[in-house]
C-alpha cells in the first residue's frame, strides 16, 4: 500500500487566555481522569497551585513529576513506565521545549492524549507534532514526527509575561527565521515557481516576520517590566501558534535551513561548549550566515540591530565556541553536506562566505 504524508496543521485544541490555567482542570479532563503531569522546578513552581486547584474543581486525579533534564530515549522509556504504573489516562507537560519535547514523545508512544503548557514563548514545541531528542547529556540526536496533533495547548498570559525576556527573544527570532530559512538562497518564493504548500508556508512566514519585526521589542520591553499586554498576546500568539502553523505546511521539514542546521551541528559536535545556549539564540546567530547566502546584505544589517537591543549573541564566540579553523570547518562541513546546499563548488564557496559573518 502506497504510504501516504499526511498533513498536521497544529494543536486540536489551543487557548491562549490572561487565566487559563484556571480552568486547566475542565481542559485536561477533556480527555482522561487521571493526568500524569511533568515540568521543569521553576515552571512547576509558577503553575501548580492554580492548576491543583483547577483539578480539584474538575475532579480531576493527578500525578506530578519535577524533571529538568533533556528529553533522551532513557527518559522517554522512564516516564512511559511511571505513566503506566500510576494507571495515568493523559499526559501533562509544564515547561520549556525539552518538556514539551518529552512529554509528547511518550504521549506517542503510549498513544494516550497529551496536554502542553508551555512556560515560555521560546519555541513553537508545544503547537509542533516532533520532537527533538537528546542524549541524558545533550547531545542531539535527531527528530520524531508524530502522526497525531497535540490534543490541547494552554498559553497562560500571566506566566508569558513573567518569563525571562531572553526566553521571548528567542521565540521571537525562532518564529523570524522561517521567512529567512525558507528563502535559502533563492530571491524570491512564488507559486509560479514553488509548490501552493511551500507559497503559502512562505506568506505566512513573511507575515509573521512583520508583525514581530514591527512588534517584537515592544514586547521585549513589556515582559521586561512583567506586563500583560496586547502587543505580549500577538507576539506569543505569532511564535507559537503561528509559527507552528508554517512548519504544519511544509510538513516539519524545508521549513528550516542553514541556521537550523548550525543549531544541530553545535548541538551535536559542540554541546558541551554551548550548553547554557538555547535554541533560538543559536538560530539566531546562524541567521545572520543565513541571509548572506541569500545575499541579502541588508537583511544582515537590519537583523543584527534588531537582535542588539534584545542583548542576543551574533558570533560564535559569543556562543562559547573557539573560532578556530578546525570549528569552522565542521560546522561549513555540516552545512554542506545538508539536503539545504547543492552538491556543487560555487555553493560550498557561499557557505563558507556566509559563515564569516559570524566569527
């Protein structure tokens, strides 16, 4: 039987709301009786009283694990058990990226419905059916795609106002990338030219880069000053949901490039080193390689001043790494060897051009 790509356009279920973690428990219980709910120590400390009380009005059982580690296959196996022998009907995560990365690779596995509360607008993870997973150490080591949509997303108002601006400006610049990245060195996406999902990808990319270049520090500042605004709501509502959407249509892949691929490769042969980076600072800084190998030199310039008032790193160096010849020539190796390059001398010359914006 000829095996079909199906598309997954996002969450079944999104709620983005000022107090929505109030009414957490009506949601969850939408799907199961007893949750079994992971989070990171700081996103657990943010949420569990209001959504222990939400429980308790839904009549809702729970089970409740703090875990702040990378989402490796040793974890996955470990939180499929504990969901299992604490007879759990629904999964619950509470955090970041790796949480949500975690929790749905589990949910998949165990096929059971899974609920993300993301405490942060750093990525699309919790919008997004993949994961990427790590070693226990951090190491990356690849990508699920999942056949089945996350169930539901709750975004809370008062928990995205409270996270750590740098947080948001990583989501901000992980949403701005797919305009970039989809791009990858061509001048110009049409539907004469590309297909109506890789157009359509595009348009929307391109729209939501407007929006958070108009926007984006404006909500910097107000999470700066931990204020609940409307600007905050279409920001987050642009790096989450939005930003989920693009990936959906190029089916989570081509929807990155180069800068993504310098997140893997750092990840990968540099983890250690860049350990206290996260995923959207180091896209961002790949970004700026990016636009060169779309010569567009005036995105270049552009780009950085916006990531300067946002205190991001731009080089390499910046991300803990050495800027020898050895570093770079691993990462252009990568880059190249990427489906993103065409297997020709001109185009393993652009990247090494393109990477000399960032060291």
């Amino acid at each position: 039987m000829e095996e079909y790509v199906s598309y997954r356009f996002g969450a079944g279920r999104y709620l983005q709301e000022r107090n929505i973690l109030d009414h957490s428990g009506e949601e969850i219980a939408r799907y199961g009786k007893r949750v079994y709910v992971i989070g990171g120590p700081h996103a657990l400390s943010a949420v569990q009283k209001r959504m222990k009380n939400s429980f308790f009005n839904a009549e809702l059982d729970s089970v409740w694990e703090e875990y702040d580690g990378f989402p490796s296959y040793r974890k996955v196996e470990e939180l499929k058990q504990a969901v299992v022998l604490n007879s759990c009907d629904v999964l619950a995560g509470v955090g970041g990226g790796r949480i949500m990365d975690l929790t749905k690779a589990a949910a998949a596995e165990l096929e059971l419905p899974v609920v993300l509360v993301p405490s942060s607008a750093a990525t699309c993870a919790s919008y997004s059916p993949l994961s990427v997973m790590y070693t226990d150490e951090g190491k990356c080591v690849g990508y699920l795609h999942f056949d089945y949509e996350v169930n539901s997303v709750l975004v809370d108002e008062e928990i995205m106002a409270y996270q750590p601006p740098r947080l948001l400006a990583a989501g901000i610049m992980d949403a701005m990338a797919k305009c970039i990245e989809i791009s990858n060195g061509k001048p110009e996406i049409t539907l004469e030219t590309d297909t109506i999902e890789k157009y359509s990808a595009y348009k929307m990319a391109e729209y939501v880069y407007d929006i958070l270049e108009k926007y984006g520090k404006q909500a910097y500042r107000d999470v700066e000053k931990q204020r609940c605004t409307q600007t905050l709501h279409n920001v987050v509502f642009c790096t989450i949901a939005l930003t989920g959407i693009v990936s959906a249509l190029m089916r989570a892949k081509r929807q990155t490039a180069l800068a993504h691929r310098m997140y893997e490769t750092i990840r990968t042969c540099y983890f250690k080193e860049s350990i206290f980076f996260i995923h959207g600072e180091i896209v961002a800084t790949g970004l700026l390689a990016q636009l060169r190998f779309n010569r567009d030199a005036a995105g270049i310039d552009k780009l950085r001043a916006y990531m300067k008032e946002m205190r991001m790193p731009m080089t390499l160096d910046a991300l803990g790494l050495d800027c020898s010849p050895g570093t770079i020539q691993t990462i252009c190796e990568a880059l190249c060897s990427s489906e993103f390059v065409d297997d020709t001398k001109e185009a393993y010359a652009r990247v090494a051009e393109a990477l000399k914006e960032i060291y």
